[in-house]
C-alpha cells in the first residue's frame, strides 16, 4: 500500500541529503532514494539505481512504468541545500503544518514533488500506458548537477517529454539563465613596500583585471539581450575578492571570485574562453600570472521552443503563461537527452533556500491533477 502523501513528505524530509561542495557537510541521498524505490517498486515500477561513478554514497534513481516509444519523463532532485538551524522555527527534518502550509528542509524544493509524482503516477495501471512514464530522482543539483550529468552521459532515460518539478508555482518555465562561478587568481611576489621593485603586486594586476571583467560584462550587455527575461542581459557579479596581508608588504596574491549568468544561445565554454584571453592580454605587461577556474562545471543556460506542445499542455491545464525564472535548473541535461522539457511544479521559489521553507498544501491537488492530464496525453494516448 502506498503511504499518504504527508507520510511520504514526511518520510523524505526526514532523511538529511544536503548536498555541498564543501565535504563535512555534503550527505549522502542513498537514503531517500530507497523509499522513492520501495514505494515505486509497490507501484510496479521497474527501479533502477545508478550510482554515481566518483562518489559510491550518492545515485540517481529511473524508475520506468510501461513500455513502447515515447513518453513522460517527471524529474526531481532529491538533495537540499545547506541549512541554518538556528533560523528555523521549527525541526528542518520533521514536517510540521501550520496554517495549511508544510514546514520543512526540502518541502518545496523539492522533496514535495516526488509524492505528488507518484500519486499522479498510481492513478494509472501500468498495462495500460502505451508509453513509458518515468520517474527521475536525480543526486547534487545544489551543488555540482553531478546526478544530472551523469544522466545525460549514460544516455538516460529517453522520452519524448520531461518535466522538472523545480517550485515554479505552477508555472511552466521554458527558459533560464546559465550559472557560471569562477575564481580569478593573480600570483606575483612579496617584498618590502617601500620599493616596488622589490616584488610585484597582485592588487595593482587585480585593479587592470577588475577593469577588463566590467568592461567585457558592458560588452556582452550590448550584444546580448533577451526580453523575455526580467534582466535582459547576461550578468557578472563580482563577488568577493581575497588579498593581501599587510600595508607594508607587496601584495603577492589575489582572488577574486565572480559569478557570471548567462543568457540562453550564448555558449558558456566560447564566453570563458573570451573572458580568459582578455584577461592574460590586460596583465601582460604586470608580471603577475593568472589563472581563472570555474568552482565546478558550469550549469549552461536552458530554452526551449516555447509553442512546444509541452509547455503549452502546461499552460492550459494550469492557466499560468509559460514564463522565464532566474535560477537554474537540470533543464539542459535532459533536453540534451532528445526530450521537449519544461520546469514546472508546485510551491514557489520564494520559500526555497530560506529558513522555514514550506510547501502550501492548496498547490499539491492542482498539481497532481495537471500531472495525471500529462501522463494521459503522453503515455496512454
Ligand atoms: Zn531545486
């Protein structure tokens, strides 16, 4: 018997799977993954746990009802960012109701959507889907998208459809910008402050570097805009900077870090390269050596057609015009696996990241219904 939705909520919240670049943090997902499986494979799911090739503790889980050409894929991440218990007014790990919102780390995004995934999914008896509907819960989309690569690497799953159920409030999303964190490190060498000559100085390289990266950012400002989004340009942050240790001493190292968004249509690895040849050219004549490393690959920007019949399905059953967010999302992993892809699910960014995230439990019925429209459209035909 399939447990009732806040039974399940309840169950995947409570498994911690924060996932962080930063090792004492980062948890495993193994644990939510098997009560997506257990509760799948009672549906008569087909599970299949794949675990990621460079970290044994964290897979992604594609369970397949059904079978022939075609299909829905509806994806999910089954990791959280990083929390601050402190802040929280309730456990982050327990679920807790009050005035007809769930309280919780993950509820919205995006623990919330895999129940409302499976009991759209238990509505149908898998004999008689004349196409394949998949369930993807996918490892680390917080923090390096290695679950999602790992996917598009291996090739699965393969549909005709996938929806991403990121909390877009129902909403169906057919673009976003690409995120980009990058490290500009400049070396040169320490000595007295009194004579320059004695060392050379990384801040003085940082000052032309600095220069160069808010003259490039005017640059890309003016060759490319998109209207569809509420900054129309592609961004670049400079975000913080680390150097030096004394007045009196030569500054012989600086970092700074920047976080570059990028407009969909623009190729993230063309626009690095750019970056990277502007830069070495303006300190040439410094003395200092550059090295510019991105934090872990970029997440590249995401569009598709928006008369797809996807995202149109979506918005006619929801009655919310597709639209464009400003975060990121797994979008262009799938579609790079051949599916029309769109991110739409219940609960609103706005609680996601923050202490006291909920999901509003008026968002789940519509959901689920939208949910059990797209699987019929799509796999029973
Ligand atoms: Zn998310």
């Amino acid at each position: 018997m399939l447990p009732k939705f806040d039974e399940m909520l309840t169950q995947l919240v409570g498994e911690p799977s924060v996932s962080s670049t930063t090792p004492e943090i980062d948890r495993s997902n193994l644990r939510v993954i098997e009560h997506l499986a257990n509760w799948l494979d009672d549906l008569g799911f087909e599970t299949h746990l794949m675990t990621l090739p460079d970290a044994p503790h964290k897979a992604n889980l594609v369970a397949t009802s059904g079978s022939g050409e075609g299909g829905l894929v509806l994806a999910g991440h089954t990791d959280t960012v990083p929390f601050d218990e402190s802040k929280w007014q309730t456990d982050p790990f327990t679920v807790t109701e009050r005035d007809d919102r769930l309280y919780g780390l993950g509820t919205c995004d995006m623990k919330g959507f895999f129940p409302v995934a499976i009991e759209a999914a238990s509505t149908f008896d898998a004999k008689k889907l004349n196409a394949p509907l998949t369930i993807v819960a996918t490892s680390d989309e917080e923090s390096s998208m290695a679950g999602a690569r790992h996917l598009a690497q291996s090739g699965t799953p393969k549909a005709d459809y996938a929806i991403i159920g990121e909390p877009t409030g129902l909403k169906p999303i057919y673009a976003h910008k690409g995120i980009a964190f990058m490290s500009i490190g400049l070396q040169g060498a320490s000595g007295h402050s009194s004579n320059p000559d004695l060392g050379c100085n990384a801040l003085d390289s940082m000052h032309k570097v600095m220069g160069e990266l808010i003259a490039f950012r005017q640059e890309l400002a003016q060759e490319f805009t998109n209207p569809a989004f509420e900054v129309q340009v592609p961004t670049m942050n400079l975000g913080c900077m680390h150097a030096g240790d004394s007045p009196n001493r030569i500054c012989s190292h600086a970092e700074l870090q920047i976080d570059m968004r990028l407009l969909p249509g623009m190729d993230t690895d063309t626009i690095i390269e750019r970056l990277q040849e502007r830069l070495q050219q303006v300190i040439k004549h410094c003395g200092t050596s550059l090295t510019l490393n991105t934090h872990y690959p970029p997440v590249p920007p995401f569009e598709t057609d928006i008369q797809g019949d996807l995202v149109q399905l979506l918005a006619m059953q929801s009655g919310n015009a597709p639209g464009t967010v400003a975060f990121g999302t797994e979008g262009h992993f799938l579609q790079s696996l051949g599916m029309e892809t769109a991110i739409f699910g219940p609960g609103s960014i706005d609680q996601a990241h923050q202490p006291n995230e909920y999901l509003a439990r008026e968002q789940i019925a519509p959901a689920e219904e939208i949910l059990r429209q797209v699987i019929a459209r799509y796999c029973v035909g």
